[in-house]
C-alpha cells in the first residue's frame, strides 16, 4: 500500500519497552513511570505485525528502549517468525549491547536475522560519561554477535562534538570485526543540546575522498554507502533532510500499542492496542495511520 505521497509502506520499527539500562545525557527519558498494563504481550506484538502484512510491510525491526530487558524477546520474535503467510525478509533489532553477549544465541535461534548495535565512543571513560555504562560489555555483544551470525552486524555511531575525535578509532574497530559502519547525524531534543551537534556533511566529504567505491541505497533515502579499505560505510541524516522524508517507507508501533506515522512527529498517533483488546478489527487503524503520513521536511 502506498501513502498520500506515492511511499510504499515495507518496514514497521517496533518498540517494545521504553526502559533502558543506560543513562545517556542525550535520551528523551522516556522510561520513567513506566505503566507495565501498557506493554504489549508477545501474543499482541504478534498480532499486530500479522496485520500489518496487508499493507506491504515485510521488515520489522525491534527496538526499545533497550529491548534485551525484555526476557521474552526471543518469543516476541518467534512469534512474528512463525506467522503464517509470512512475508518478513527481515527481522533486525537496535541494541546498546550491554545484554547482547548473554543473548545472541538465543535471538538467533528465535529467529532474528541481524542486529543494530549503538556505539557512541571506544573510549571508556567517554562512554561512561555519555551512557553511564561499560563499553568492554558492549565489545563483548559485538563480538559474540559475530560468532553467532547475526550479520550484517551494524554500529549506529552517533557523531557529536565530543564523539567526532573518535571516528578513526571506531573505523579501525569496525574493520577488525568485520561489521558495518552506520555513521549517524545527532539530533538534538533542546536548546541546551544543541552545543553537541556536528556537521556529517565534513566527515562525508572526507569519506568519499578515501572512497574505493561509492553506493547509493534507493529505498533508504538515497543514502550513500562507501567501501573504504575494507569497511562499508554509511550515512544517516533525518535532520532536515527531504530525501530522508521523501523515501520514507517505515511506520513505527510505540511500546503502548500506538501506531506512528512519522519519526519526527507525535501528534498524529493511532492507538492500536486498545481494538486490539477489545476484539475490534485493527485494519481501519493502519488506513488511518498510512492516511496520515506527511512530509515532516519538504522542498
């Protein structure tokens, strides 16, 4: 199915807890006063996404949060691998990986196809500083999700004005293991935040000068990929950027069972759980939702 604006819809990010093991200065504090009769239960999450086949979606990805705090993600993502007619090519997961060394095995054999690992800084006392937690855990995920298979591994590496010194750092890690480098424009949730911006247009322009080969992904906003030495790499900018709007094929699903037309908005939300729980047919709220769907940044 195809919203307002001619965008197929293919992919439906899923929250599934808003709570997180870590303290970034950045976060939107989302998990505070959490209201555990909100949470969707695998059966629900499952339901859900065997709707939202109807309208084209053959990818999910999970995310929180931090989703590992949730001990029945692996039924979560048996449950959306067992669906019959499924269509899913893919079921991906974004993680900070503290939890992902204890996991990976099991997410693998549940289903999950690959993960999404954040990874600010190397450094650990920066990473302290920024998240409250220990990089070497997060190293310890990457590496067992190498050993597991859960490929292509990514690391979203946000860059901000105290991270950017660190990129070559990350590159070199992002090499040895054999993953691939999500390299991501901060967005800044206030004024007071606004200080850690940095400009990816710099680093890109240096990227491609390295470049040995330079890809361009259609689907996902035009977005350019670059193989330099060895490691794929590639850029992300939701900040004011209408390619990233105009080829925006994801709706997302709130951990309390709100559909979401678009990442930057919140005044548009569709509850879905509440039919969902009260036997309804939830087909007329994904319309709703795809009918709802706007250029949040226009030409």
């Amino acid at each position: 199915m195809k919203d307002l604006h001619n965008r197929e819809i293919k992919s439906l990010r899923i929250s599934i807890t808003p709570q997180c093991n870590l303290n970034c200065f950045y976060c939107h504090k989302e998990g505070h006063n959490i209201d555990n009769n909100k949470l969707m239960t695998p059966k629900e999450i499952g339901e859900i996404v065997k709707y939202s086949l109807k309208y084209g979606i053959n990818k999910i990805k999970i995310s929180g949060g931090e989703p590992l705090l949730r001990s029945d993600l692996p039924e979560i993502i048996r449950n959306i691998k067992n669906l019959k007619n499924n269509q899913i090519k893919d079921i991906s997961l974004t993680t900070n990986g503290i939890l992902l060394e204890k996991y990976a095995q099991k997410l693998k054999d549940a289903g999950l196809d690959r993960v999404n690992v954040s990874l600010d800084t190397l450094d650990p006392e920066l990473y302290k500083k920024i998240t409250g937690g220990n990089v070497e855990l997060v190293k310890r995920g990457i590496e067992k999700a190498v050993e597991v298979g859960l490929k292509p591994i990514k690391i979203n590496f946000v860059v901000m004005s105290n991270t950017v010194g660190g990129l070559n750092d990350i590159m070199d890690y992002c090499r040895k293991m054999g993953v691939i480098l999500q390299i991501i424009e901060f967005m800044p949730v206030d004024e007071k935040l606004k200080k850690y911006h940095y400009d990816i247009n710099k680093i890109e322009e240096e990227i491609s000068k390295k470049s040995d080969k330079t890809m361009v992904r259609k689907f996902m906003q035009n977005r350019k990929k670059y193989l330099v030495d060895g490691l794929e790499i590639e850029f992300v900018r939701p900040m004011d950027n209408t390619e990233f709007c105009s080829h925006c094929t994801r709706i997302r699903l709130t951990y309390d069972g709100l559909l979401k037309p678009c990442l930057l908005r919140d005044d548009n939300l569709v509850d879905v759980l509440t039919p969902l729980r009260n036997g309804e047919d939830i087909n007329k709220c994904f319309i709703k939702c795809i009918d709802r769907r706007e250029l949040y940044f226009k030409e």
